[in-house]
C-alpha cells in the first residue's frame, strides 16, 4: 500500500522513453507513472516486448545511445535521473542503485577473481583501501551463504555453479548497502531448487539491508516470493498495479487475468480443460492503436469505448490501479485451478518406448592426448517406459541426465549398456547415421530455442518441405500441399511458408518446429524443453496444441521439462531423474501425490506457486549435484537429502519399492513411513548438513 | 605446466619430422634430378653423372633420407652450393638480420595496434574508430612494395634524409645502420599494424557489448576504469593467435621488404636459394620456417592461458 507521508524512493512521473532508430522513434515506454517506497518490493511483470527490461535500464540510465527519456520524470531519491550529470550518475551507480541482471556466468567478467570484482566497488564508493574492501567482500559473501568465502574469493567466474554466480552477483550489489536494488529475471535459466534458494536468500537481504526492490520476471510465482506489490506490464504501459494479494485475488485488467490463467497450476491438468491462452501478440512500438493497446487481444473489448481515446487509470482502492474503462464491469475473477481430470490408462497395452537398465558412460578426455582414465556415468541403469499416444515427462535438475538420455534416444550418442527399444525394435546402439529412413521417420525431436535450430537461410516452407522429402519421398508438388496442412496444423497461416525465421515471433518459431518434426508422422516425439523460453501466454498456446496433436494423432510424446507446473499438466507418466538415475517413476497422478521421493518432494516445493494464498515453507536443497565421476555408493541423493536417516543413505543403493499401478521409489525410509512424514507436516531437516 | 610443454614438444618433434620428409620429398620429385638443381643448367651430362655418383644420388631415397635426418642431428645442414659455404655458416647470419628487423617491427605493432585497436573498438561508430578504421584498412590493403616504392620516393628521392637500401654494410654514402634502417621498419610495421589494428578493433567491439561491461559501468566505475581493468584484458584473447602469428610473417614473410630494401635477410636467402634450386638451403630454410611457426603457437598458447583463466588446466 502506498503511504502517502513517506516520499517515494522511485518515482517515474509519466515517464516516455522511445528508441531513435534508422526507421524512426520506436515508443517502447509511452508515458509511465508508478512508485517504489523505501524499503519496498515491486514486481514487474509482462511478457518479453513489454518494456519491463526499459523500465529497468531507464533506472539505471544505460539505455544505449539511441535511447532516451524524451518527456516526464525518473525520480530517485528526489531526483531527476535524465538531468544527473555522469559524475553524479556514477556516484550514485553501485553505491545507493544497484542491478542484478539475468545471466549471472556473463554478467560476471570472466578473467577476474571473484573477490577482485567484489572488492572494486567499495574501492570506488567508499574510498575503501585493500584490506577494508577485502573485508567487506568476505563479509557479503557470508552473508549470499557461500560456502568457505575465503576460497571463493580466490575463484573465477567459471569455477562456480549458476547459483553461485548469482549470489555472488547479490553480493556485489548488495555490499554498499544501496536503496533500491533492481532485479532483472534473477532466476531465469536456473534450476527450480536453485531458484527457491536465491528467492529465499533475496527475501532475507531485503529484510537485513532494508533496500527497495524493484523485481522483474515473466514468472508470476517468483513475484508472489518476493514482492509486495505488483505491476502488470502490457506494451509499455503499467495496466495494473497493487498489492500482490488484492491483484491476484481480484485482477482488475483483462490482460492480468489472461497471465493468470494461461499458467499450468500445479494441481490441473490436460484431462481436465484446455489451458486458456491469449491470442495474438504485443504490437509493435512503431505503431500505437488510439485506444486501449490490449483490445486487439482483449476478450472484453468493445468497439468504441476501447478503441478510439486513450484510456485513464481506474482507482480500485487502497492504491490497487487498473488502466481499462471496463475494469468494475468485469466479472468477478474465479482463478482456475483443481481442473484434473482421468485419462484413461490401460495396463495392458505394451509400451511404445521402452527403457531398461540403460546406461551411458563418458570416458573423461582432456585435450588432444589427454585421458584421464576417469569415466562420466551419466546415465546408471535407467528404467522408463511411455505408453503409445501417451506422455512420458522427464524432471530434474541440470546435471541429472535428462538430456544425454534424449541424445541416445535420437541417436545422437549411442547407449554403453541396457535396452532402448521402440515398438520392440533396439534402437539404443544405433547412431543416428545409421538409423535407417524408417526409423528417423518414427522418431522426431523438438528442441528448446527454436532460433538455434532453424537455419536462418532457410524459408519455413524449405525448412518443412526437405523433411516431407527426405522422410516421406514426395515429390516438390506433393510436399508443397503437404506443407501447407502442416502449417494449419499448427495453427499459421500458409503464406508462412515464405517467411524466413526472422520474420517470426518465438512461438511462431516452435510451431514450425513442431511442424517440421510432424512431417514424417512420427511415433514418438521428444521435446526437450519446448516451452521453456517462450512467455506464458506463448507458452499455453504451445503446451495445447501438444496436447491437441496428441488427441488426433495418437503421438507419444517424451516431454523433457524442468518446470513441475507444466509437467503435471503435460505428463500421463513422470520420471524423477536425480545424476542419471531414476528416483520415483509413475503415473503423474500418483508421482504428484505422497508419497514422495524425498527428491520430488524437494523439487515440488521449490516450484514457485503463482498464488500468495498458497506459499508455504519450502525444502531449501543446499549443495550442488555431486560429481558423476565419482557417484556415491549408496543413494545418489543422500549428499543433499533433507529425510537423510543414516549412514545407510551413503553406504547402500536404496531398494525400490513397488507401489502400485508401476509406481516405484527409490529410498531406504519405507513408503508408509513418508507417507507419514509428509502428510503430517512433519518438516523436513532444513539445510541441516555443513 | 610440463605436461603443456611435453605435449607441445612432442608436436613439434612431430611436425618437423613431417616437414623435413615433405620437402626432401619434393625436390627429390619435382622435374630433373638432384644433381642437375645443383650444378645448373650449364653443366655437362659427364658432371652430372659424376656428382651423382660422388653423393650417392643413385641409392634409394628412404636410405639418403635417413643419412640427411643423421646428419642433421649432428649439426650438419649441408652445403650451400648458391653461396659456396656451408649451410649453417649463412642461415643462421641471415636469421639474425632478420630477427633483428623483426623485433624492432614487433615492438611497434603490438604497443601500437593496441593502442589504436582499443581505442577505436570502445567507442564503436565514434569518429575516433572511423579514423582509425580507415586509416588501418588503408594501411593493410596498400601492398608492401608499393608502399615501400611511395616511402622511398618521398624520403629517400625527393627529401634525401634517409638512404634507399638497408643492406646493414657501412655504404659509400656513409648512412649508419639505424637511418638504413627507418624505411624498412616503416614499411614493415605500417603493412602489418593495419591488419593487427583491425583484429584488436573488431575484438574490443565485441567485448564493450557483453554484459560484464554493462555490470562494470553500473557499479559505477569511470570509463576509463572501465576500459582498463575490464575491457582490455578481455579485448586481447582473441587477438593474441594473430599477434603471435606476425612473428611467423615478419620471419619468413618479410621477403618482398627484403628485397625492396636490399635487406640481406632470411626471406630473401630463401628466394635465391628456391630460384637457384639451392636444396640443402631450402630445406633447412624450411625447417628453420617450421620451427619458427610452432614456436610461436606455443607462445601463443601461453599468452592465451595468461590472459584467460578458463582455459587454464
């Protein structure tokens, strides 16, 4: 809630920031009003074109040279950031205004010590001298809760995990004790249990330092840990803004509750109700419609009252704002979860895939004559099946084997042992360049970032068509036609087949991905993370027409995902992956119910919950994944495991207890006993090992 | 770090054999037999006969081979039958003229090309990179002897303050061995600088785009600090490979200065001895070359692992 007796710490006063570029003022920002309090959090949210990024570099003055604030005010600390000369500016970067930023291993320079990038800031600000600085630096990176901070003072950039970094990143912006910290997608690309240690250890500075933060994310459940207000993003303009409980219970702009429901909630899923989307996509700056930017897309949207004057921002109450002249005839929000539905799964019906005792080992090399004699396990005696037009969903974090298994299922590295069988057919020991036609047609992959995948030279209908030829034989006119249904398939138009990658949207590009690799009408499709880096709305739209494609074609699909959410709503099947074994395998139904593995039941409470109602304590899994040179004899997660009973976890492989239905656990604490554990509440040891 | 050298010693020891049996290979192969590329053109069919049998020519090429590889180990080069002496007693004078050139010219590019690259590449678009841009393009596409023509005109012809040839022998017009030098070196370091200038440039560039940059500035350091404890060192990786392969140039590829200058160095004993098929001098000319290349890739190697902790092992 705003106070009004205390002066804000950031204030933009309709701020209007364009970009001059060869082919004119692009208005990305087209007159922004909001304000941070001290000591406040605000979140950011919108999805990618919306100017959150802007808003952020705006604040920091670092908007490059084309752009530029052209009329209002970025006020902080009373004032004008745009008329600070660059003595006052960099007075005040790094010192009162610091960033986080997205990527944290290139955030970081990569030819110097840790400690050295720290200890450069209170040298510069603080006119600290060497041991002063030293000290300051030993002290924050206590404070991020790195390990012996002495050593990793002493350590570059690339000899720390992505958490790590991006502690370090903290730690560097919070070491002067600065009143507003802006935070630009801190989690992105890191993993789901990373990502619940870095929220939790940034809701803790926050307290401690008493610094503003302003958090930007396109993940609504990171916002809800962090913040205490929100700000929804659409087109350069703040639609709505409040406090996250009174804007996610009553959102007061349609664009909101479009964010809202195209999220997979953990709990729904694709036997219940297709995923809402929102159809089309954020218009171009170059060209603002009259009105209301969102009508285009808006299902509220009347001809007139929306469309033709600029539309004022509603007061909905105790400082909750909605720009929309609908927003009090809208009807009251219902959030849309618990939608699960029963797929139909017969036990008698042979797998499709089937994976058995499936090892892969690396013999570890090091330059041209170099063998270190050490062998990577990366996968060790996998066990998985999917069942024909069914889903087959693969969690855990990086490190865990997921994606060395979909390259032995394409064939992109063959297995060292074990059984992968398609239909019955070895499929496992056969490179990909021994695959015949047949085999390639059968088996198709989609990747996670459709723009390193599709040639840029290549025009969609090129891109499409070689499949059509190669896998099916037809001929130029045949697979013209066929390219042109595939397009409708995946919902594009067909003068799409003309367009270069380019020229299309990131969702636009995986559907050509998705239709590329349904040109040979595949059995099985992996996808490896195919939504991971569209927006969510992109994101809904993608995950239905999945589902969709597998309603009609019966295809099965191996989904590869580091997000719970969607694999809940995606999976018929789920494996728990933890350093290239399977922990807990079973029906999505069963697997997201206790009892857990005490690994999925780490990573299920770190996913963040986009509902503030819902944010209970979290399983905080401290460490990082051990070597796979070296595996633990005992159970492979017993280095981080919070349900650890003894020295039996490090000594002896856990044994696999059936529960049913093909569910099975891995772990020495019988299943009845977590059963217990887990529904009573009983907390698990939080970060309780040195 | 011994293992780095072991390996790169072993490859060296490797590639110099390979070289060796390549190009003893190749003048034993090429059109007319040994013993004529020595005595020429003008020698008698009984003379070449002679010759042949005197060294052996006749016996398979495997054994003559091997007893060139022995003698080598021993410190044996041969016989320069362009020169009249032996091998060692000219390539290694002419590699010294030529080292000498080389280190004066080396010394100037690099502090130069950094110099200029840096400074063109952190303002990219600025008038400062545009000059400079310009300046090194002209300077890389003007071909050495053209420039070396143009030089001379201007400051041996017309102004007649430094002397034409650099051929390091007191001259009748009494130039000292530094004013022989000037035009040399100018040619040298102007040629090469505009390539180096352009590599540095175009990996500053780069470098002043990626974020640890941005991170740099809103931490609030001045440009200038900037340029020099975060830029810079980053710049200088990729450019290093290049700035350790002009030694490799400015050894055996400085052959057109060389003769411009009447410059008695490696690059032009070379010359005379391939158009005089003067085989002992080539071949060791060769292997000398070789050695020079692999050497500096190791000095290469160590500057990259200097400079870039990554690759460190």
């Amino acid at each position: 809630m705003t106070d009004r007796t205390v002066s804000p710490l950031l204030e933009f006063r309709n701020a209007r920031i364009s970009f001059m570029l060869r082919v004119g003022e692009a208005n990305v920002i087209p007159g922004l009003s909001f304000s941070i309090n001290p000591g406040e959090a605000m979140g950011l949210v919108g999805e990618s074109g919306c100017g959150k990024s802007t808003v952020a570099l705006a604040i920091m003055r670092y908007l490059g040279r084309a752009g530029r604030v052209t009329s209002g005010q970025i006020m902080f600390e009373g004032r004008d950031i745009a008329s600070m000369s660059e003595d006052e500016l960099r007075r005040i970067r790094g010192k009162r205004l610091a960033m986080v930023y997205q990527d944290p291993m290139s955030s970081l320079n990569p030819v110097k010590t840790i400690g050295s990038q720290l200890m450069e800031v209170p040298i510069i600000h603080d006119d600290a001298d060497e041991a002063k600085a030293r000290a300051m630096a030993l002290r924050m990176l206590d404070e991020v809760k790195l390990p012996d901070a002495a050593s990793v003072m002493n350590r570059y950039p690339h000899q720390l995990s992505g958490g790590q970094q991006q502690r370090v990143v903290i730690a560097m912006a919070l070491i002067t004790q600065p009143s507003l910290l802006v935070m630009d997608e801190p989690t992105t690309g890191l993993d789901v249990t990373v990502e619940a240690a870095v929220l939790d250890l940034v809701r803790e500075l926050r307290q401690r330092h008493n610094s503003a933060i302003l958090f930007i994310s396109h993940n609504l459940g990171t916002v809800v840990r962090v913040c205490d207000r929100i700000g929804v993003m659409y087109a350069g303009e703040m639609v709505e803004q409040g406090t996250i409980r009174e804007v996610f219970a009553n959102p007061g702009h349609p664009y909101t509750r479009g964010l809202l429901d195209c999220l997979p909630t953990l709990g729904r899923d694709k036997h219940g109700s297709p995923l809402s989307t929102i159809p089309g996509q954020v218009g171009s700056p170059l060209s603002r419609p009259p009105g209301c930017s969102f009508a285009k897309r808006c299902a509220f949207a009347e001809e007139g009252r929306c469309t033709t004057v600029p539309i004022a921002i509603e007061t909905l109450g105790g400082g909750h704002l909605a720009q929309c002249v609908r927003t009090r005839e809208l009807p009251p929000y219902q959030r849309r979860e618990g939608l699960s539905g029963v797929g139909n799964d017969d036990e008698s019906v042979p797998a499709m895939l089937e994976i058995t005792a499936l090892r892969k080992t690396y013999r570890q090399t090091h330059g041209l004559f170099g063998d270190t004699g050490k062998t990577v396990k990366a996968l060790n005696d996998v066990d998985m099946f999917a069942k024909p037009g069914k889903t087959l969903a693969i969690v855990g974090e990086s490190g865990c084997g997921k994606s060395t298994l979909a390259k032995v299922l394409s064939g992109l590295v063959t297995s060292t042992d074990g059984a992968v069988r398609l239909e019955r057919e070895e499929i496992g020991t056969v490179g990909v360049d021994k695959r015949p036609q047949s085999l390639k047609r059968k088996l198709q992959m989609v990747f996670q970032n459709p723009d390193s995948t599709l040639n840029p030279s290549h025009s969609v209908g090129y891109v499409i068509g070689r499949a059509l030829r190669r896998l099916k034989g037809m001929s130029r006119r045949e697979a013209e036609n066929e390219t042109a249904r595939l397009l409708d398939v995946v919902k594009l138009n067909g003068d799409f087949a003309h367009r270069k990658p380019h020229q299309l949207s990131g969702g636009q590009k995986q559907r050509i991905a998705i239709a590329r690799a349904l040109a040979g009408d595949p059995e099985v499709m992996i996808a490896d993370e195919p939504v991971s880096a569209l927006d969510v709305s992109v994101q809904a739209a993608i995950i239905n027409l999945l589902n969709e494609l597998q309603t009609e074609r019966k295809t099965t699909f191996l989904f590869i995902s580091h997000d719970l959410a969607v694999v809940r709503y995606m999976a018929d099947h789920v494996a728990v992956m933890y350093l290239g074994k399977v922990v807990e395998f079973g029906r999505a139904a069963e697997v997201f119910e206790p009892p857990f593995h005490p690994y999925t039941e780490a990573l299920l409470s770190a996913a963040p919950v986009p509902d503030p109602t819902r944010q209970g304590e979290r399983i905080i899994l401290d460490g990082a994944l051990p070597s796979a040179t070296d595996l633990p004899p005992g159970c492979p997660f017993s280095s981080r495991c919070p349900r650890k009973v003894g020295a039996i976890c490090d000594t002896t492989p856990p044994p696999e207890q059936q529960l049913g239905h093909g569910h099975r656990i891995a772990c020495h604490i019988p299943a009845v006993e977590l059963v217990a554990l887990q529904r009573g509440g009983a907390p698990a040891k939080v970060a309780a090992k040195a | 770090m011994l293992r780095f050298f072991g390996k790169h010693a072993l490859f060296m020891v490797i590639t110099l054999i390979a070289v060796s049996f390549i190009v003893f290979m190749m003048n034993e192969f090429s059109p007319g037999d040994v013993a004529r590329k020595e005595l020429g053109a003008y020698a008698t069919q009984e003379q070449v006969d002679l010759l042949t049998e005197r060294l052996g020519l006749n016996r398979p090429v495997v054994v003559r081979y091997f007893e060139y590889i022995g003698k080598l180990l021993q410190g044996d080069l041969g016989y320069s039958q362009r020169f009249k002496v032996p091998v060692s007693d000219i390539i290694f004078n002419r590699l010294g003229n030529t080292a000498f050139l080389a280190a004066i010219s080396f010394a100037l590019i690099v502090p130069l090309s950094m110099l200029l690259g840096i400074v063109a590449g952190m303002r990219e678009g600025s008038l400062v990179d545009r000059s400079i841009t310009i300046f090194a393009t002209m300077a890389a596409s003007v071909p050495e002897f053209a420039m070396g023509v143009f030089l001379a005109s201007i400051f041996v012809v017309w102004l007649k303050v430094l002397p034409g040839t650099a051929t390091l022998l007191p001259d009748a017009a009494g130039w000292s061995i530094g004013a022989q030098l000037v035009l040399p070196v100018a040619v040298i370091v102007l040629y090469d600088m505009g390539y180096v200038v352009s590599m540095i440039r175009a990996s500053m560039v780069e470098v002043m785009q990626r974020p640890y940059i941005r991170t740099a500035v809103l931490k609030g350091m001045s440009f200038r600090r900037v340029i020099l404890r975060h830029a810079l060192r980053n710049a200088m990786i990729n450019p290093v490979t290049v700035i350790m392969l002009q030694i490799n140039y400015l050894i055996a590829g400085v052959v057109v200065v060389e003769t411009v200058f009447a410059y008695p160095g490696f690059g032009r004993m070379m010359l005379e001895a391939a158009l005089f098929k003067d085989i002992a001098l080539i071949e060791a000319g060769a292997l000398v070359a070789v050695f020079v290349c692999v050497a500096t890739q190791i000095l290469g190697d160590l500057g990259y692992m200097a400079l870039d902790p990554r690759i460190r092992a």
